[in-house]
C-alpha cells in the first residue's frame, strides 16, 4: 500500500514542483515589473480574493467532502450511478458558483471594500490610498471569472485523483503559471496600467486550467453533461458535509484573509511583503504537505468505506495516517530549517530587481522567519483534516477552525505592536494551536496516534536537519556580502550551499539509520 501510495505521492511531488518553479518565475517576474509599491498592493489584493475562494471553497472545502463520497458511489462498481452522480454534483456546483461570480464582478466595489476597508474608508475621505480602492474594484471584475474555471478544474481533478490520475491535477497550475508569466513579459508593459495585463493573464490561466483536463475526463468515461440536482441524495450529503467544512479546511487561507484586511491599514508594501514570503512557503508547502495530502484522501476513504467488509481497514487507516505523518516530518523539518538559514539569500536571488528594492528583501524576510515558524504545522493541518473529512466527519474540523480562527484574531491583537511582522506570527502560532487540536481529537477518537516508530522518526530527521542547518548557517556569505555580489554569483552560492544541505541531509539520515523502507513501509 505505502509503496504505491509513495509512487502517486513522487509523481504529484514531480508535477507540483513543476509548478512551483514556474510559480517562482512567475512572481520573479511580477516583482521585477511592478515590484512592492502601490500596484503590486492592489494586484496582490485582487489576486488573493478569488484565489482564497479557490481555496475555500472549490479546492478546500468541496474536495474534502466529494471525494469521500465518490468513492461509495465507486465501491459499487456500477459507472452509470457514477456518471450520473457526477453530473448532478457539477451542474449542482456550477450553478451555484456561476451565481457567486457573477454577483462578486457585478459587486466587485463592494468586495474590495469588505476586504480592503482600510483604502475604502480613504475613498471616502479622499485620502492617499483611495485609487487603490478603485483599480482593486476594477481587478477584481477581471480576475473573478478564475474561480469559476477553477472550481471545475477542482472537481475534475478530483474525479481524477480518485481513479489514480494524479498527475493531471497536479500539472494543470503550470498552465495559470505560463500564461500569467507570458502576459507579464509581452502584454502588461504596454498597456498604461500594467496590472491589468496580470488581471488578464489570470483570466487566461483558469480558462487553459478548465480546458486541459476535459479530454482526461473524456477518455475515462466521466465527462458528463451537467444537471441540477439540488435535492439529489448525493448531492445533500456533500452538502451537509461541505458546509462546516467551508471552514474547516481553510482556517489558514481565512487567516491570511484577515492578515490582508489588517495589512489594507498598514504601510504601503505590507500587503506586498507579506504575499511574496508567504509565496515562498508555498513552494515547500505545495511541494510536500498538499501533495501528500493529495494522495492520501483517496486512500484513506476507500479504507474507511471498506471497514464493514474487511477488519484490517481501520488499522490500514491508522497506518496510511501515520505514513503521511512520517512523510511530512522527513521534508518539512529541513524544509522549514532550511528556509530560516537562507530567507535573506533566496529572497535577494529572486526578487531583487527593477522594482524590487534591497529594503523589500529586508522587509519580506521579516515576515517570511514569522510564516516559517508555521511551516510544519501548516503542512500537518493538511495530512491530518483528511484523518476527519475521509470519515465524512467534518463537524469536528469546523469546531477547531472557529478556536484557530479566534486565537488568530487574538494574537493579531497583540501582535499588532510588530505591524506586519505580526501578522505573519500570529498566522504561525494559530495553525500550530489547529494542528494540535486536530491531532488531539484523532487521539481521543483512538482513530490516529503517532506512532513510537515515528516519534524515533522525528528524532532522527530532527538531528539530521539541525546539523545541516548549522552547517549552511557557518558556510553561508552574511548579508552585506551577498548583496554586494553579482546575480550569478548570488544564484552560484545559493545552489551551493543547497547541494551542500541536501548532501549534509541525506548524510546524517544514513549514519541515524534511515532506510528506504522507513518511507514505503507502514510501520
């Protein structure tokens, strides 16, 4: 089980970081044309809101609660039940979200103003801020039409994952990547306002997104015509599974939301800092912790649909569980050992040019150490949510969101001495409270507990990452000297010392006795 479920988990980790590099490159390039002033606040802001609907809504909340239930629909073997379930939850999900998206482009000032108020109340008072209240407005009938391309783009790929066909999902943001970055390079600097190049360039990348996976649907015989069906028995229970999990699963996409909202009353370039440091913990992020929940949610529900017909289900569960677990202790301890060492360097390595100035790297790191105190946690939030929503209880998840949500809102408070800063602290500490409460409540339910295998695990991969990051730490150039070097030189020492925690990494994990079959095996 683990050795397949290793496989799907490197080919989704391959595709994934196909992406990410482009995503990467994508931002390099956005900084280097409109870098971390004004425009770039206003992009940002327009980009985050339909992208935290994505999250929310399409990728999160949906997902979680479909999957589960396609997979008993799957069980019985019948593809026409399938094929027609499937249709009623995309006509279904499609009405809806057509209604919302039209309603956001048609009420696009009045979005911008709940979640920009601070450049709303400058409108009102004619202050500095208030033409970014009207470009945000005007973005924002721009780019919403991508959650509707994205949602179907969720839905299929979930239909996808759950036959195996991970990689499709997994490569179709490389296509929101290319065309954002080719609209950066060739349309946004001709037009008078280059945001609405990228406004555009989003457009394009969810309409390619929606297009490229229909033939997969077509070939495995689940592409079917839409059909609402908003009291179909299928349909409900996503429904009733959906609702708490509309929260639930994104506290943390909730939580950057409000960080946004607090950062609309903050300096010019808060927004800005706090998206390009948090882009960078999306790398590893993306890379490890949704890939690996990725592959595991199909898995975990066919066990738990199967625990009537075989006794061995539920330990299989545990087992997949602490798998996923494991997997992402090895890759986001160096992961987030890693980023502390080296934020200065790879800021200044990709962002700083044109517009994007040294103070920016400065500043941007600032907040990047405060989301990468977080890292671990926000990856085990992903691997641990499915231990709930692949049971189809999504009651408990939305209980331990609105107590993150809350203490979030709370430290926000009393960060609020540290600006930005701040936010991106209290961001950490609220989904390293989520992750706790989670696992607690997998304990209490004798669903998961963390092995003694895997608490020897942690051990090991914890002293193979310190050793590696004091090693970089000592071998890495001090700020003064990186900025002074050349951008070869900058890129050069960068891989180096890279290599060198890879090679230290690996090392140290051999001489503590790590061995392949630590990460295919389930015990």
């Amino acid at each position: 089980m683990s050795k397949r479920l290793l496989k799907s988990g490197i080919i989704v980790s391959a595709m994934t970081l196909v992406s990410r590099v482009l995503g990467l490159v994508r931002d390099v390039v956005i900084a280097n044309l409109i870098g971390a002033g004004a425009a770039a606040d206003v992009f940002l802001f327009a980009n985050r809101i339909p992208n935290f609907l994505r999250r929310l809504f399409a990728e999160g909340a949906f997902s979680q609660a479909f999957v589960p239930v396609l997979a008993e629909y799957q069980k019985s073997g019948d593809l026409s039940k399938t094929r027609e379930f499937i249709g009623k939850v995309s006509g279904t999900l499609g009405g809806l979200v057509t209604v919302v998206t039209l309603l956001a482009m048609i009420g696009s000032p009045v979005v911008a103003a709940i979640f920009g108020t601070g450049w709303f109340v400058d409108w009102l008072n004619d202050g500095p801020n208030a033409e970014k209240f009207t470009q945000a407005s005007l973005l924002l009938k721009i780019t919403f039409p991508y959650l509707w391309f994205v949602t179907f783009v969720a839905l299929s790929g979930a239909i996808l994952n759950t036959i195996g066909k991970f990689g499709v999902m997994s490569f179709s943001p490389v296509l929101l990547n290319i065309a954002m970055i080719a609209t950066a390079l060739w349309l946004a600097p001709q037009l008078e306002n280059p945001d609405l190049g990228l406004a555009i360039g989003i457009f394009l990348g969810g309409l390619l997104q929606f297009l490229f996976q229909l033939p997969f649907l077509y070939q495995a015989k689940l592409l079917v015509k839409p059909k609402w069906a908003w009291h179909d028995e299928g349909v409900k229970k996503i429904r009733t599974l959906m609702i708490p999990a509309l929260f639930g699963v994104s506290v943390s996409q909730i939580n950057l939301l409000l960080d946004t909202f607090i950062a609309s009353f903050l300096m010019t370039g808060s927004i800005s800092w706090l998206y390009y440091s948090d882009r960078l913990l999306e790398f590893p992020l993306g890379l490890f912790g949704i890939a690996i929940s990725t592959v595991i949610l199909p898995t975990l529900a066919r066990h738990h649909v199967n625990r009537d017909d075989n006794a061995k289900s539920a330990v299989d569960f545990r087992n997949t569980m602490d798998w996923g677990v494991r997997m992402i202790l090895l890759l986001g301890v160096p992961a987030m050992i890693g980023i502390a060492v080296l934020a200065q360097p790879m800021l200044l390595v990709l962002f700083m040019r044109g517009s994007f100035t040294f103070n920016d790297v400065q500043a941007a790191s600032y907040s990047l150490w405060g989301f990468n105190a977080g890292l671990l946690s926000f990856m085990l939030i992903k691997i641990l949510a499915n231990g709930y929503y692949a049971r189809q209880d999504t009651k408990t998840p939305v209980k331990i969101g609105i107590i993150a949500m809350v203490s979030n809102m709370a430290f926000n408070l009393l960060a609020i001495p540290f600006s930005y800063v701040g936010l991106a602290i209290a961001s950490a500490m609220s989904a390293t409270l989520n992750a706790f409460l989670l696992y607690r409540g997998l304990a209490k339910a004798d669903i998961y507990h963390f092995s003694r295998q895997s608490a020897v695990f942690f051990l090991k991969v914890f002293c193979a990452a310190a050793m590696m990051g004091l090693l970089v730490w000592y071998n890495s150039p001090s700020l003064i000297e990186w900025n002074a070097m050349s951008f070869f030189n900058r890129v050069y020492w960068l891989a180096w010392l890279i290599v060198l925690a890879a090679i230290v990494y690996g090392g140290m994990l051999l001489l503590l006795g790590i061995r392949k079959q630590h990460l295919s095996g389930a015990n």
